[in-house]
C-alpha cells in the first residue's frame, strides 16, 4: 500500500527536522559521521525512509548550511548597532561575525567548506548565503548616499567580507603567526578598509 502523500508543511518540518538532526551529528562527531542511516535512526524513522525528504547526503547538508546561515543572520543583526554612525556600525557587524565564527567554529566550517557542491545547484542555500551579504550592501549604500564613503557599495561589502573570511580561516588554522592576533587585527583592517574609502577623490 503506497505511503498517503505529504502536503507541503509536512514535508518542510521533516526536511528542518532531519536537517536539525545532521547538523547535532556533526557537532558532535563531524561530517564524516552524518550519514543517511544515522540520521534517520536518531529521528526514529526508516533509513529508507529519509529519500522521501532528500534525494542525497548533499541535498540533506545543503539545508543544514542554509540553517546555519539564517542563524549567523540572526546573529549579526541582534548585534548591528545603528546608533553610533558609520564606523561603530561597520565595526558592529565585523566584529559580529567574528564573534559568530569563534563561537560557532563548527558552524562556521561546514557553512564555508570547500568541500561542498556550489551553492547555485541549491536555491534554498544560496538566497542563505546572500541574505546577509545584501545586507551590508545596503547599509554601506546608505553611507555612500550621504557622502561618508565614495565608492561602489557593494565591492566595498566584498572587501569586507573578504578581510573577515581571511582573517578567520588563518586564526582558524592558527597561521596569525606574524606579530599581531586576531582581536589586534580587526578594528586596524576595518578602520584601514573605511579610510581608504573616505579618502578616494
């Protein structure tokens, strides 16, 4: 007798689910210990049973990339202070997602792997992605449209971005080996990054 078919929040709470598990395994034991059979197994249905939800391993850990990039979101605006202008609101969101990134080292890795399909093959995992990034464009847009900064607003975001990635992966791999650590180096590289911005004639 064939299985009664799911309506689309069914489906939707099972994948969050499912996904909720792998991301629990990984934390605990690392990406090589997700497995279909495992999951399952913690969720208490049939291993089998866990291709109703995800066609594969890939499909499953892009859902729980894109849950960790919702939740490094969240952590980076509850922290974003608009208050104090342009650079204590830059500031805000760098050191955020620094922030992010030492608590959640886990989190971190798995969303920023090199190991992993591109993100274009996920719909889902790539508006992820971009939320945040689109994000500090537009907040820098807002201090280019007032003349604070001169340039284009978003490859300032990718410089950004770019100096926090770097900065994260060689303290990850503990690499800062050259004189200065990484709380010595983010407000220099931020302020550095800004000034040169202001300055451009």
């Amino acid at each position: 007798m064939a299985r009664p078919a799911l309506d689309a929040q069914q489906l939707a709470a099972m994948r969050r689910r499912l996904a909720d598990q792998a991301l629990a395994i990984y934390r605990e034991r690392g990406l090589a210990a997700v497995s279909f059979r495992r999951v399952a197994e913690a969720v208490g249905i049939s291993h089998t049973l866990i291709y109703r939800y995800f066609p594969d391993k890939d499909a499953l850990l892009a859902q729980a990339r894109a849950a960790c990039f919702r939740d490094f979101e969240t952590f980076v605006r509850a922290r974003e202070a608009e208050d104090g202008g342009m650079t204590a609101h830059i500031h805000s969101v760098a050191q955020a997602y620094i922030d992010f990134a030492q608590q959640c080292p886990a989190d971190y890795r798995l969303m920023f792997s090199t190991e992993q399909p591109p993100p274009d093959r996920y719909p889902q995992l790539l508006a992820a992605r971009q939320s945040l990034f689109e994000h500090t464009v537009a907040l820098i847009d807002r201090y280019v449209q007032r003349g604070e900064l001169r340039g284009d607003a978003r490859l300032i975001a990718h410089a950004l971005w770019i100096n926090l990635h770097g900065l994260m992966m060689l303290h990850g791999a503990q690499q800062l080996v050259h004189g200065m650590t990484l709380a010595q180096l983010i407000d220099p590289i931020i302020d550095r990054l800004l000034t040169s911005e202001e300055r451009k004639p």
